[in-house]
C-alpha cells in the first residue's frame, strides 16, 4: 500500500505552498525536480513512524487483509485501539471516536443548563464547532485583561486563574488545557498545570487535556500529561491521519462517560472504523521503535548541540524542548522569517509558528535520527555564520 504520493501532496502543500513532494522515504521528502529536503516538521499521524514507512505499510496491508477476510472485526478493531489508548492512563476507563471534529462531538454533550462555555488554555481556533465559536474563551486574552505579562508567560497566576474562574462561575462546561503553549512559545509549567487542575477539579468543572499536538509519543511518553502528574477527568487527542483523512478520541471516567458522553458509545461505523484501523497500526508501528528511550537521547543531543549554538550565535535566539518537539525562538520576526528562508533554501522544513511569529516550530518524524539533527545544527550553524547577513526575500 503505497499511498505517499497523493496524500503526501496535500498535507505538504499545505503547510510549504509551491512545495511539490512526489515521493517520501524516513524523514527526507523528494519533489518534483528531484530536490530531498529534510523535513523537521510533520502535522500527520501516520508520517510519524517516518515517510512511506515499509514496515507500517506491511502492518497495514496484513490489517487491511485481515478485516476484509472477517479476521479481524469491527468490534475487535476498536477495542484494541480503546485498549491501548487507555492502557496509558489510571484513571480513564473508556474511550470514544470520530472522524468529525472532536469538539463538535463533545461540546453538545458537555453542556448542562447555563453551562455552555470552555475556557481553552492553549490554541484557541482548533477544531471549534460551527456555531460555538463565541463559547471557547481564550484564556491568555481573558488574562492579559488582568495581568498583561500573563499572555507570554509558561508560569500561569494562581491569583488570575482564580479571577477567571469567578468571572464565569456557573457558566462553564469545560476548562481545556493544552501541554503546548503557543502563545508562551513554551510548554506549561508543570507547577502551572497542577494548579490549573486543582482549581478546575475543586469549582466542579470537567478538566479535559488536549493531546492532539503531542500524542502519541511526541514528548517522550505516549501522553504528554503523565510527565506532569495530572489526572484528567477527560483527554482528546488524535488529528489528521494523512490526507483528508482524520480520527480523533476521547478518553474519559465511567461517571462523565456514562452521564455524558454515552450517545458516542458504540461500534463505530464504517468509515471511522477504517480510520481506527490505521491510527491502530500506527500505534503498534511506533510501539516497535523503543521511543521513550530513543527520544531522551535525541533531545539530550539536540538540547547540547542547540546550547552551542545558542552561545555562539551570540544570543540572536533560544530554545526550548521536550521529547522530540522544539521551538526555536529568534527573538525577532525578521530574523525568524530569515532563518526559515535560509533553511528552506538549504532543504530544511520547519514550520514558522502562526501564534508567535518570531519563532520557528520542529515536530519531526519520530525516525529522526542523530546524524539528522547534526545536518540541521549544521544548516544552523552556518546561517549565523554567513546567511543572517544576507537580504530577507518572500517566502515562496
């Protein structure tokens, strides 16, 4: 099953307009005049176990086969993925699926009575569902009305949390948290995010984490949330497969999935049903790849290599990483749009940040390697050297 070509197309022009990739192998894209760039960002779960990955083309060919010969049942399909998905929390019980936007989904079965708003500490426009818009409140604007600083900041005020709370006492239906903080260009602190979780927990709020920018296994462990001790009473994760396609879940307790989330219980239908199938041997591919331990040395030699860097380029940017996830703040957005350009001419892919222009985002394929981050350390290297120098151009 070799669906690279056409599905890679989509994703990757999405995100690098005027890029054509025809082809994808580990974590180089090759275009359409024959150019391989190194790619340290993808956006899809099945490019994490790398480009047109043999091995998770063999699991799912031999998946695909054995659910088209009856060996494999729909109800099979989905417990197994429920079952492993869950195999990573204590405290969760039970898990649903789509292949719709996932708060579309939940939005409407979280509310009860005048409880119909979402406070979203985190990307704010993902996935919201037509027609509920106005009801996810974005938490760092609501702070910044309280204490500006707060906007930036990965460190969290118990005290505005606290106001914020008061403000819409009574009226809310969730408090979403998401790990990534793109508009701190930072991940929570862990002090933040315990404090987040007792004052939504103790208020009687739903307290859902949001895993669909971190799992499976970008920072290191299958969620990112166990890294910080917390205990949600609802986790969301899941996002585009490739293409078009897409698959989300939510995990939750027996009490909230009972009381609330029963009518997206069940066998799911077929087409979602062929979505958890892959998402499914993508999981069992990268369950293959040793990762907890394979990301801790990557991002130890990432983080040492990037220190250098940083010390050498006489303080132009800094970083900040967890498992395989970075962000690159330039400090500037000249020189951000500049590093982005120089890379992208020498055949790097990163993603410029959309929430905080002055920094640049790697998520790569979790097959990269060491000798890969030594080429973009490289590239690194020589645009402090000579290439901030030169003239900014348009991006292509």
């Amino acid at each position: 099953m070799n669906q690279t070509t056409n599905s890679l197309d989509v994703h990757i022009e999405d995100l690098f307009p005027g890029l054509h990739i025809t082809e994808g192998s580990g974590t180089v894209l090759t275009s359409a005049d024959g150019s391989e760039y190194l790619s340290f960002y993808t956006g899809s779960l099945r490019w994490l176990c790398g480009y047109n990955s043999p091995e998770l083309n063999e699991r799912l060919n031999r998946m695909t086969s054995e659910a088209a010969a009856g060996t494999l049942k729909p109800e099979e399909i989905a417990d197994r993925l429920k079952k492993h998905l869950l195999s990573h929390t204590s405290g969760l019980k039970d898990c649903v699926f789509t292949d719709r936007y996932i708060y579309g989904e939940l939005a409407p079965l979280l509310e009860k009575g005048e409880k119909k708003l979402f406070l979203v500490i985190g990307p704010h426009d993902q996935n919201q569902p037509e027609g509920y818009e106005s009801r996810f409140i974005d938490y760092r604007s609501a702070a910044a009305k309280e204490d500006p600083a707060e906007q930036y900041s990965a460190v969290l005020s118990q005290k505005v949390f606290q106001k914020i709370l008061k403000r819409y006492k009574g009226r809310l239906a969730g408090v979403i948290l998401t790990i990534i903080q793109p508009a701190a260009s930072n991940f929570i602190a862990g002090e933040s995010a315990l404090m987040i979780q007792k004052l939504t927990k103790r208020a009687r709020i739903p307290f859902i984490v949001d895993e669909q920018m971190t799992c499976p296994y970008r920072t290191g462990t299958f969620y990112a949330f166990t890294q910080f001790a917390l205990e949600p009473d609802i986790i969301v994760g899941g996002g585009r497969l490739y293409g078009n396609r897409q698959l989300y879940f939510a995990a939750a307790g027996r009490k909230i999935m009972k009381k609330s989330l029963a009518p997206m219980a069940g066998t799911p239908e077929a087409g979602t049903l062929a979505n958890c199938l892959m998402f499914l041997a993508i999981i069992d591919q990268l369950d293959t790849m040793e990762l907890p331990m394979k990301l801790i040395e990557l991002n130890h030699r990432l983080s040492r290599k990037l220190r250098a860097l940083e010390a050498n380029s006489g303080g132009h940017f800094d970083y900040r990483t967890l498992g395989s996830l970075c962000y690159l703040n330039m400090k500037q957005r000249i020189l951000a749009k500049r590093t982005y350009e120089y890379l992208y001419d020498e055949k790097v892919l990163v993603l410029p940040d959309k929430y905080s222009k002055e920094c640049l985002i790697l998520a790569p394929p979790l097959s990269f390697s060491g000798h890969d981050i030594d080429s973009l350390i490289d590239v690194l290297d020589d645009f402090f050297k000579n290439g901030i120098r030169l003239p900014s151009k348009k991006l292509r």
